[in-house]
C-alpha cells in the first residue's frame, strides 16, 4: 500500500512537471496574443503557435501575457505597448476632464439664462 501511495505521488510529480504552454504570438513583431496551458485554440492568421515546456509557475510572467513580446525563447516587457496605453489613458482622463467642465459650464450659463427670464428661482 505504501509503495502504491508513493508511486502514485510521484507519478503526479513527474505529469504536473513535463506540462506545457502554449504561446500565440504575431509572427512579424512577436508581440504575444495568447498563453494556454491547453492546446485548444485557434491560430489567427498571421500568428504561430509556440509550445514550451513547463508551466505558469516554471514561466513567472513580470507583466499580463498582453504586455509581453516573445523573442529569443525569453518573454520581454513590451515598453512601447505599455507606454501608448499609459498615454492613451492620460488622454482619455483629460479629454474627459473637460468634457466634464463644459457640461458644467453650460449648466450655469443655461440656469443663470432661465433665471434671468424669471421661468426658475
């Protein structure tokens, strides 16, 4: 029974360590589209599909799959993806800051118009 518990323990260790991953990357700019530990998905065009050996733990991922590139068989921080979602963010904040002070704007100058035409105190 304990040569049975112990194979069977080991045998868990052995399959749970020879796993794989599978990586969808953009041919041309290695840019990461998809990370799986199955091989179920479809390949896009202009994709390739990267199989390595190990699992998310062996591969401790610095940033979200997205914002990576594969090159080299490491994964890169993709600065410049990042970079223009930060700008991108900032731009969207400001654009609705001020979306936000004419909407403001023009209700003080609608409610001080219906004011002054006595329609509202």
């Amino acid at each position: 029974m304990k040569k049975t518990l112990i194979l069977l323990a080991l045998l868990t260790f052995c399959f749970t360590s020879y796993g794989e991953i599978y990586i969808i990357v953009d041919k041309n700019t290695k840019e990461i589209f998809s990370v799986s530990e199955k091989n179920d998905t479809l390949i896009p065009e202009g994709k390739e599909l990267i199989v390595k050996q190990g699992s998310f733990e062996t591969y401790p991922f610095p940033e979200h799959p997205a914002n990576l590139k594969f090159i080299s068989g490491k994964f890169i921080v993709n600065t410049e993806k990042i970079n223009k979602e930060y700008q991108e963010k900032v731009k969207k904040e400001k654009k609705d800051k001020e979306e936000k002070l004419i909407t403001e704007r023009m209700r003080k100058i609608a409610r001080d118009q219906l004011v002054q035409e006595g329609l509202i105190e």
